[in-house]
C-alpha cells in the first residue's frame, strides 16, 4: 500500500512491506504499461517496515 494516498505535491511516497521472517527482497515501480521505473533489492527484518519511495517522476 503507497500511503499517503494521493501523495501530495512535494512529499514523498512510503509503502509499508510486510514479511515473516527477514530476507532479501526485491521491490519495483511499474507505470501503467508494465515499465520498470524503479527497482532495488533489500534485506528485510521480520514484520513491517516502511520504506520511502524515490521520485520517479519524469
């Protein structure tokens, strides 16, 4: 889920990632077409964490 939704001028997008173990994962931003705007890999703890989104805005 992208919160704050919509995200207003100027601030940044979070999404919160929820996992039940730590592990590595991988995360995307797609445009309506299907493309890749985005993308990393991460190590996650167990549960939730939020993560700030880039500005993809081209």
């Amino acid at each position: 889920m992208v919160f704050p939704n919509p995200v207003p001028a100027g601030a940044a997008p979070e999404v919160a990632v929820q996992t039940s173990e730590a592990q590595l994962v991988d995360l995307a931003i797609t445009d309506a077409l299907g493309r890749c705007l985005w993308q990393c890999t991460r190590m996650l703890p167990a549960g939730t964490t939020p993560l700030t989104l880039p500005d993809t805005h081209q």
